[in-house]
C-alpha cells in the first residue's frame, strides 16, 4: 500500500458567520487547502465531507456547486465530534486502496448558540431532571467526577486546564478566543455542571477546515515532498461494551483502543510523540485524555497539569492551537483543524506558538456515540 | 370514579402483577451481563435471544455524578445527575434527591435506595406518569 | 489490490413500522446478513452505515449497541437516495486498501409519508407555487418532458414502466406492495405532476437492507467461495456542470459519466450485463436511465419499454425486484436492497423471479445533490 | 405616508439606480458561463474572482415544465413549474402564468417574457414581496 501525504491544508478563522451557509465557510476551507497546495478543484478525483448538523444535505456536493463541478465521487459522513476526523480517514483509505492519487478531505459547520444535548419526551413528558440530565457537560462533568473518584483529582486541577488552553490560544490568530484567562476567572465563571465551569466548556463556533492527500507517487510527481506530511497511523474505533458505557458514556476506553492501534500502526511509542491536539471539549475530558494516550501513567493527569507539562514548552504540549475551549469547537470542522495545526508545526510554519522541534504528532477526537479517530503525523525531510 | 393508573416514564419501569412497581432488567443467560430495556441480543457477548427479564432489587451504589447547573429552558436547577450500580448487576442514570446538590455532601460509593415516585408532569393528553429517583439508603 | 465480495446479504421485508426505531429495523438486517454468511458480529473489522434522515444520529454505533459493541470503527454516510450504495462502497474501499478483511454494510430507513421535498422560505415567504416547486416529484416529472421534448416519449410510455414494476413486485415477498396495476390503473391514478402519477412514484416506507463484504483470502479461508459474488466494479460521481443542472438537476451525466466508468473497470460492455436494478424513484426516471446506462440507444428508451425488453424473460430484465416503485424506497436502505436483489439473482435464489442463468448485474442508484452509485456484480463459479 | 418598497423574493432580482426590477446574472470572464445567485467562483471552468455583474434581458424560452397538481398543503394547484433559458445565458425555474396547465397547450421552446410582479404574499414581519414570472411573449 502507498504511503499517503497531506500536501495542503488549512482553516478559516473559526468565529460566527451568521450570514454564510456551511458550504459557503466549506468552500473557503477547501480553496485556502487547494491554494497551499498549489493545485485547482479540477485536479481532485475524490472529496469526503463531514458536516453533522446538515448530515443529509448534501455539503459536499454543494461545495463543488461553489468551487468546480467536476463530477468526481462525493462522500459525506458524520461522525458526532469525530465526523471532520471521519472525513479525513476516508480520504486516506481511499488513497490507501490505490483508487485515487488525489483527494479532498473538508470539514464544514455552523454551531448554534447554547448547550448541545436533547430534551428527550420518551412516552410524552421531558425527562430533563427527572431522570438526571441530558446535556453534553453533564456527560463529561460526571466522567471527570469518576476520575476524581478513581484518583483523587481536584477542580483545580480540572481547571488548569482551561488557563493552559486559553494561553495558548492568544499565539494563534485563528483561535476564536485570545484571551488570558488566570485560574481565578476559571474558577468563578458561571458553574454548569459540577466541576466544569463556563470557561471550561468548548465554545460553539462556526468553522471549516480542509486537507488535500495524496499518494507517494503524486506527491513526487508534484515535488511537494518537502512540505509534505506523511500519515503515520489512521485509526478508528466505536465504543467496546464496558460496565456503564450504555448509561455514561466511556470515552477512555475507545480512545485506549484506537490509541494502542495508532502507536502500533505508526511503529512508535507514546514518547516519540512531540505535540498532541486532543478532544478537550470540556476541561475534564482532557485530563482523561492525557492517561487514555498515554502521555501519563495511570491517575497522573492532575500532576501532568500541576506540572506545566502539557503547556507549550512542556515535556508533551497539548492543545497549543488553543483547543477546543479556546480556539472553538464547530463539530464537523473540528477533526481536520487538528490535523491543521499538527500539520503546521511539523512544517516549521507555527509562528509563535511553534512547538520547536517537532517531527511527529498526534491528534485525537472522540464523538458521542461512541466515535473516536487517532491519526499519527510526521515530518517529511 | 376511578383516575387512570399512571404511566410510566420509561418502558423498564413496570407494574408488577400485584401492581406495585418494579425496574425490569434483562440478564444475559450466558455472561450475565444485565442492561435495562427491550433488547434481544447481548452487546457484551452477542449471544442471542438468551435474555431473561428480571427484576432488579431497588437498591444500589452511587457510581458517580454531577452537579447540573445550567440546564434546558425551564428545568429547575441545581439537581444532581447520577450514575448508580444496581444490586445484582445493570447500571441506571437519574436524578439523585435528599442530599444538598454539594460536593462535600455527596459520597461516592454511598447506598442508594431507588424509589418510585409520581413524575409530577402530565403528557398532553393529560396522563401522569411514576418516575424512579434516587435517594440515599 | 484485492478482490471484494459479498459473502451475506439480506434485507427485511420492506413496509412501516411505526414502534420500531431505525436502529433496530438497521440491526436486523445485520443480523440477517451475518447469519447468511455464517458470521457473527464478533468477526466483523469495520461497519459502514448509511440511513439519510438521522444522518447525525450515530445509527451505525447505535446498531452495534444494540447487536454487540466491538469497538470496530463505525462511519456514518449519507448521499442522498444514494446513501446505502455509498456504505457499501465505502466498505468495498476499505477491503480493497487492505485495510480490513471483512466489513459490514447496513443501510436503514423510516421514511415520513407525503411529499419528500421541502417548502424552503428565503426572505421570509414561502416560494412554493411562486418560483415553480419545490416537491421531488417535479424535478423528474420535468425531466421526463425534457425526454419528451427531445425524443418525443409519451405517456403511456411512462406509465408502462410502472405496469412492468408492479407486475414483478408480484413475485417478491420483500417488496411493501405486490399487486398488479394494469396501465388504466397507472394512468387513473391521482396526477401528481405530469406525467407522473400517483402509482408512477415511488413507495416511501421503512427497510433496511445489509452486506456482508470480505477480501478473496478471506472468502477463501471461510470456504464460501461458491455463493460469494464478486464485485466486478463500484464507481460514484457527483454532478458535472451541466447548462441546466443548477436549475433543474441533471442525473443523466452523471449516471453516464459513472456508467461508463463503471463498464471499464468491469472490463464488459452493457450487452453483457444480465439484469440490472436502476433507480426508478419515478417512472419518467426509469425511461431516462435506459439510455443513461446504455441499455438502449439514445432516445429508444420509450421503444424499450413498449417492447417488453426490460421485463422478466425480456432482453435486458429492469427491476424485476419491483423497483423503488413498488417494493419500496426507504432512501438510506435501497442501495444495498437493490445490491441484495442482484445478487441473489446470481446466486440463482430468486424464485419465481430468477433471471434465468444471470452471470453479470448491475445496480445504479443516483440522488438528489448529486450522488451517483454503480456496481456491477458477477456469480463466481 | 409612502408604504415601504417591497422586498425581493431571490437576491438576484434587484433594484436598478432607477428603482425598476431586473435579474443580475453573474457571466464568467473566462468561459462565458452565466449564474443566477452571489458567486465569486465559476463551477464550470474554476476561474476565481472573474464573475462580471449583468443585467439578464428579461426574456427567454422554455426549455422544461411540468404540471404541478400535489404540491405541500395549502399551495394551490395546478400550476406550472417551467425551466427558461434566459436570453444571453443562464437558466431559471419558475412558474409559468398565462397558459392554461394542459400539455396541450404548452409549446416546448416558445418565447417567454419574463414579468415582475407583486408575490401576493406578506412575511410576518408584514413585508410585501415583488417576485418573477413567466409568462408568453
Ligand atoms: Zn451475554
Ligand atoms: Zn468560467
């Protein structure tokens, strides 16, 4: 099977674009990601979309309504928080299969406003409070209270987190938020769910990303190799049947898996790692986070942020886009704006906030449902 | 004249034959594995149509939690969201009452004592429905 | 690369099922499709799920909750009317990269009743009956004049098409409706858009459909070799730019453009296909598709269907299922129910049905967007 | 007091500096190709930032129809849906008055004159609309 390269990426500044539709913002990704690749929409032989909230509308073709109709093959997919990661794994395996040398990966969506969750009627009357809670944090406030349960970490520990992600945001320009944001004011927002306050849930934003792959023949061809990142590892997993999953959904136990296949696929271990983007979509995920990839021993993720370990700088910087907490979240989008900026840094072209150095990085997003998708990304020479 | 018996607020929750309620769990006959609702085939070791109903005790373990803070338009805040070990297998999510919605006042791994209580809701066409809550044991 | 075959398919009987949930009539079919390959959920490396209406819903994972939880890597697709076929090609890449060696495919459906289409409002009134129609059955009933225009089709010719489907649906148990409409029932039956007739649509109903797909040393080494059918090609397109296309959708060029593919990488001209399964969502569609899969010379299609060519025993047997027309068109679910429908032709298990000694089949579904999906399927030995 | 100036029902049916209706087509420099609707990229040959503003005249030819007699509840049928080339380029959908709604009577190809009109209908905020037509020349 060919090795396969991502020779073009990039992504819109995510914000709120109440005025432009999803293909519009999808359109802008796919162009930006064709121009740093230096190749046109009628070069592509294959485009993978992934949007979740407009799933069955088609994105991906409207894309090529916007940018070129050129007839090639249109997939579009949805993952929960992994659909953008669901889209680029395809992408691969199509070039893994020998189909295509060339094709476009694009992650396109508009968030609204307010908590992501339903207010489910089974049988007529809201359940909402009366059998517990059915929003996002809830979910993820309760797995960082099984942590606490399990290892003894603290709401300080939680929130350092968000201080650590926000700071990194004010080094990227196309974070939604930059702003400093010192564990007092963490701790004092507005508390939604026991222990995950305001500034440590993600932001609902709008956003696009886009990647273009190609084949190791292709990427010769082109003469891009020196910019070029090779796809180490792609791995996929759902959900195992563990004790709770069905009622608390296990996010750890999926990302455990797709972590393990991921390190043997790429032939390296979690220490060969330089930069890692991960699914902070509250504080407390990435703490699980860090044990679930193995950047820690077992019940050492409090320490590993008490540490500044994960901080640009760090023995292991985490998140240094600003994450999902500071840099926003728009679902679709999300899975290829990591791969973005792991891309970035491993061609020297992260600014300020450039981990130095790098040659190998991993990005990870788990989506309710359970989704989750690791991919390993190197430095070409 | 008689009001109506009420509903039940999910399809787990039933009346026995001597009409008091009772969660209804299906066990596995071949791992064991418990889950609540309908279901035929065994997520855990896919053997199928091995499902025996059960009624699982009203008694448990507090598994863990959260305190809800912001929920949906007009549901009443704070409330704990939790997660239970049912005795004898099966794990059941719901809302936690009779302890202050404060961490320091919350064990994890305390006895829970599950308790069948009226929703205080009607559905549109104006039928009640009895819900189960969680309380300390 | 490797081969790719089916070595288990099955679908329910399609109809509506109001208590069921799109998940549950989804893991029946797995399960059906499993046991007809003697496999259990435990052996399957990856599951491509397409259903189009709770494309954000995670059906795939919510299937394997309910039939195993594995951990296997899920994808959720949706393309329109083409969403089961993009499942099955999604797994049919997937084996052919080497990825994995045996894969799932269920697509699943629970259709609403009434008109699919909506009644968009740009600016705040609504545009339906003001700026032409919004509804699906207008776009192919336009089409079918555009066919009349330039080829002078009529309406009987139309009509006919659906007195054929119907009269095979006779003979599938699986189909929701098995009764014969003699052409003054089709042309009495309520106006819809001309020259479409109520019986002239398609049937929206509830059904799921799924695939067993396996790599040759896969097949091989489970000794099912003699049932398995091979997948001779699998293309998909979108929509080229056409004059008309953003106005009045074209799913003529791009079936053609995917035809034609499709024939090449099948390596056998139309003459050598035995029957085929086109996507008939209206009959003017039917007639169209004739000549777009090459199944007759441009503008000969009417004179096809007047012939009796496309019936069971004809020259080239068209829907001998019943087609979306009268077995049904559960949107997510009917690409893989029409790759079940040919194969089991050429396994020689379809009854009274059988197209007698089919060798080769073709299948082609293309949805609003545009998402086009050819397979071409061949008996082994 | 002058009632507002009523609201188009599609971006691309604008007012003129002289307060009269027309369709802005946008015309790809480099292939020629005509689009209704706010572009800056040309889908049929990809050139970017080359789309030049124009006037469409307002006339064309019927190129497709149907007969619309099921439409969504509450929309009065039949009517005709019909596909018009626009004189100098680019397509667009609509509805035909004018013709009774009998194939009979519809000629494919025939001279269509484009009409700008009141829509009959008020948002909620109480706008008034001005919509197209088509109808014969
Ligand atoms: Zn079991
Ligand atoms: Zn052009």
């Amino acid at each position: 099977m060919t090795d396969v390269y991502i020779i073009g990426t990039d992504m819109i500044r995510f914000g709120r674009f109440p005025d432009r539709s999803v293909p519009d913002i999808g359109a802008e990704a796919a162009l930006l990601a064709l121009d740093d690749a230096g190749l046109s929409i009628g070069d592509i032989q294959a485009l993978y979309c992934g949007n979740l909230l407009e799933a069955n509308a088609a994105v991906g073709q409207r894309i090529l309504h916007l940018i070129g109709q050129t007839g090639i093959p249109v997939v579009n997919c949805a993952n929960a928080c992994a659909t953008g990661a669901t889209a680029f794994r395809l992408g691969w395996m199509d070039i893994k299969s020998g189909l295509h040398d060339l094709v476009l990966c694009v992650g396109a969506e508009k968030m609204g406003k307010g908590l992501i969750g339903s207010d489910r009627k089974p049988d007529g009357i809201s359940t909402e409070g009366l059998l517990g809670s059915n929003t996002m944090p809830t979910i993820f406030s309760t797995l960082g209270m099984e942590h606490t349960r399990k290892w003894g970490t603290t709401l300080e520990q939680f929130a350092r987190v968000s201080v650590k992600n926000h700071h990194h945001s004010t080094l990227n320009p196309k974070a939604m938020y930059q702003t400093e944001t010192p564990l007092e004011d963490v701790l004092s927002s507005e508390m939604i769910s026991y222990p995950n306050t305001k500034l440590m849930c993600s932001v609902n934003v709008d956003g696009s990303a886009a990647a273009v792959l190609a084949s190791e023949k292709k990427v010769r061809e082109l003469g891009l190799m020196g910019r070029a990142v090779k796809v180490r590892a792609s791995v996929m997993t759902s959900d195992p049947y563990t004790e709770h999953d069905l009622v608390l959904p296990d996010f750890s136990t999926c990302t455990r898996l797709a972590a393990r296949q991921a390190y043997e696929m790429a032939g390296i271990g979690p220490d060969e790692v330089d930069l890692v983007e991960l699914h902070d979509c509250f504080a407390t995920a990435e703490i699980l986070h860090y044990e679930n990839l193995f950047l820690c021993e077992e019940g050492e993720a409090g320490e590993l942020i008490d540490r500044m370990d994960t901080y640009l700088g760090g023995r292991i910087p985490v998140n240094v886009s600003g994450g999902l907490l500071s840099k926003g979240h728009p679902l679709g989008a999300t899975g290829i704006a990591n791969i973005y900026e792991v891309t970035t840094h491993l061609r020297g072209e992260a600014g300020r906030r450039q981990v130095e150095g790098a040659r190998i990085g991993l990005t990870h997003v788990v989506g309710l449902g359970n989704a989750c998708a690791i991919h390993v990304l190197e430095k070409t020479d | 004249m008689q009001s109506p018996t009420p509903r039940t607020v999910v399809d787990f929750l039933k009346y026995g034959e001597d009409g008091s309620l009772y969660l209804e769990g299906h066990r596995c006959r071949d791992c064991g594995a418990v889950y609540f609702g309908r279901r035929s085939t065994c997520s855990k070791c896919f053997s199928r149509s091995r499902m025996d109903a059960v009624a699982a005790p009203p008694r448990g373990h507090l598994y863990a939690y959260t305190i809800v803070h912001r929920s949906f338009p007009g549901v009443e805040t704070p409330f704990i969201h939790a997660v239970v070990d049912v005795e004898g297998g099966g794990a059941l999510r719901g809302t936690l009452l009779g302890v202050p919605p404060d961490p320091d006042d919350i064990e994890m791994g305390m006895p829970i004592s599950i308790t069948f209580e009226d929703a205080g809701q009607t559905d549109r066409e104006g039928n009640r429905y009895m819900t189960y809550f969680f309380r300390p044991a």
